[in-house]
C-alpha cells in the first residue's frame, strides 16, 4: 500500500504515515469526491498533526483530499473531499460571455474568483461555444458544474507538488472499447438501481426578481413604452411624472394602459404576455409556472424550486430532477486509469437471471479502496444524456 503524505497549503510536507488500517476514495467526473482514512489508536503523532493544522491535503498514489474533519473512536478516522471541493470556498460575481466554449467559460470564472491560488493548464480545446450570464454573485463551483455539465465534460483541481499549485483543467471522457459483464467476466457484485424520488416531468414553479428599468414619464411616455409586449415581462419602471395634468382650471389623472399612474408609484409586469399594471408597492419577485409538461393528472409532478433565478436557469435545474438510473459494479481483468477513464463511455450488459440489458452508459464517478488484505475500484455507471 501507498504511504499516505500530508502537506500544508504551502506545498510542504507535513507527515509520512505508511501505516494505514483502509483509505476509500470516491472520484467524480464533473463535480468533487470524498476521501475517508482509518488510522490505528497507537498512531497518535496524526492526532498532534490534526490538531496543529487546519489547512492541509493529502495524498496517496494519484488520489489527493483536502482534509474538512476527523473522528477519535475504535480508531483515528479523517475525513477529505477532492480538491475540486476547495471552488466552493470561493463566489464569482457577475459576468457575460458570448461565443466561447464551455471550457473558457469555466475557465474564465476560476482565473475571476480563485486565481490567487489556481492555475489554470493548457487549453484542451473541448466543449461547444454557449452564451452565459449571471446576473449575481454565485459560487464558483455551482458555476463551473453547470456550465460543463451541460456539455457532458468534466473537470479536475489537482495539486502539483513539485511546483507547488493547484492545477485547473477540463477534459472530456472518450469512447472505450472496454466491455463491463458478468458474462464476459469483467464484472462481479454488479447492482442497477433506479430512482424516481426527485423526478418531475419537466414542470414546476420558480421565484423569478423582477428587473428595475429605472423611471419612467406616463404623461409623455417616455421611454415609449407599449403593452402586451413580451419584453415587458417581470420588469418595472418608477413613475416620475406628476400624477395629474392641468385642463384650463381643471386637473385630471394621467392614464396609460388604462390605468392612473400617480407620480412615486410603478409600472410592472408579472405575466409573460407583457400586460402593464401598476402598484404603490415596489414589485421584488413573483412566482411563475413553467408548465412545459406532455402529462396531466396525478402523472404530472411539479417542482418548486428553491431560490431566485431567471427561466433558463428554472428550465436548467428542472432538466436535472429525471428518473436517475444507474449500475455499480466491482471490476476484474480491466484497470481504472488504462481500460477506461472517468467521463469514458463504455458498454454495459447488465444480467439479472431473465432481466439482461445492455447500453453504453458514461463513468460518471469511482470508488478506490485501499486495506490490509484488498484493494479495488468500483465505478458508477449512469445512463447517457439525451
């Protein structure tokens, strides 16, 4: 077995413990994996290392974790997350681009919030050129998920010990030939799940932040406004005109869109077809219903959606709540890092006695375990995105 090394976030190393009782990693192609240690009572200097660092990684082989927590019981348990996790730690604030892949988009968003401590790596040159925007600050690895996840590409922070950083890059998992069976004896303990809980068929409510136009002048209407617009939508104006309009010795209300529009009141929209109304309250958000769903009746499962967002991020996250299916399953005569790769395709013939199914499905996450007596990899496989 591998000496476990730990190291500060300065690169430099702490400890050298080539005594460990197990060590399970759990990598993921497009987000960050967990790292949990086992170490004997009567290696007490960790307890001492533990204590006396809060900020440190380590590594075994090829796998690395930060360290986030331990546990004092039968025997010494640290617990890590991939260095991926470290993105959490950081908010990007706004921005726009248009016409760049997704990999420069993720790319561009870690060199804004964690270029301090990353380093970005040779452009792969994978991805397809997207438009993306946000209009708030957002934590940079929900960013970086949601922009490569759409694309199926992945991503790694690794640390590169000989110069002493963290190494950002996005890569793509290929086809492999590689054939995952009982029946071809690549396969043993192999499980297919299903799960339904989460899913909805594609509909639901979201919170959407009506966006301020700045003031607007009803009695010359300006800026020229009209109703019924679809451009109008989930915005408003402030009323800056004087609410009444002198006629010889008379004073009348101004109305535009068949309604008065007193100064210091405003101009809204809540619905999609853009019809103005008007409220003394200032409009902050309103609940809209995507109901793009093909079922109806106790068939039709709705979302409610946590959090303020604009449609296409809604219609982004609804994508996400299907029917998730996937198959786990230990390995034999193939090897994680030559026959197949995180992100890889790779054909799967599921055998269950009558039930038996094959399809290509992607590796979308690994289990590496380490003890006295085995070691091993187990990957998840997950059905490919339409």
């Amino acid at each position: 077995m591998t000496d476990v090394l730990f190291y500060g976030f300065d690169f430099n190393l702490l400890a050298d413990f080539p005594r460990v009782i197990s060590v399970n990693f759990t990598r993921n192609y497009c987000g960050y994996g967990t790292s949990e240690l086992h170490f004997s009572l009567t290696e007490t200097e960790i307890i001492t290392l533990l204590e006396e660092n809060p900020y440190m990684f380590f590594t075994m082989g090829e796998n690395s974790a930060i360290v986030t927590g331990w546990k004092i019981g039968e025997d010494i348990a640290v617990f890590g997350r991939t260095p991926e996790w470290l993105l959490t730690k950081r908010g990007v604030q706004a921005f726009s681009q248009t016409g760049a892949t997704a990999e420069e988009i993720a790319r561009h968003a870690v060199s804004m919030a964690a270029g301090d401590f990353v380093v970005l790596d040779n452009l792969a040159g994978v991805g397809t050129s997207q438009s993306y925007s946000i209009d708030k600050v957002k934590i940079l690895y929900d960013v970086v998920c949601e922009v490569l996840d759409s694309q199926n590409l992945g991503f790694r922070l690794m640390p590169d010990i000989e110069k002493k950083q963290f190494l950002f890059s996005v890569y793509s998992g290929n086809e492999s030939l590689c054939i995952i069976s009982p029946s071809n004896r690549t396969a043993y303990d192999m499980t297919y799940t299903v799960e339904k809980q989460d899913m909805v068929t594609n509909s639901g409510w979201y919170e959407q932040r009506f966006t301020n136009m700045g003031g607007w002048d009803a009695y010359n209407n300006s800026p020229s406004l009209s109703d019924n617009q679809a451009a109008n939508a989930y915005t408003f104006y402030e009323i800056t005109s004087d609410t009444y309009y002198q006629s010889g010795s008379k004073y009348y209300p101004v109305e535009r869109f068949d309604y008065a529009c007193p100064k210091g009141s405003y101009l809204y929209s809540d619905t999609p077809d853009g019809k103005w109304k008007v409220t003394n309250v200032k409009p902050d958000t309103v609940w809209v219903y995507l109901g793009t769903s093909s079922q109806s009746g106790a068939k039709r499962w709705d979302a409610v959606l946590v959090g303020t967002k604009t449609r296409a991020e809604a219609l982004l996250e609804l994508s996400k709540l299907k029917r998730e299916q996937r198959t786990e399953s230990e390995t034999k005569g193939i090897e994680f890092g030559t026959d197949y790769d995180l992100g890889d395709i790779v054909r799967v013939q599921t055998e269950f006695g009558d039930f038996k199914k094959a399809e290509k499905k992607r590796v979308t996450s690994v289990g590496i375990y380490f003890d006295i007596d085995k070691s091993g990899v187990t990957p998840i496989l997950s059905r490919l995105e339409e």
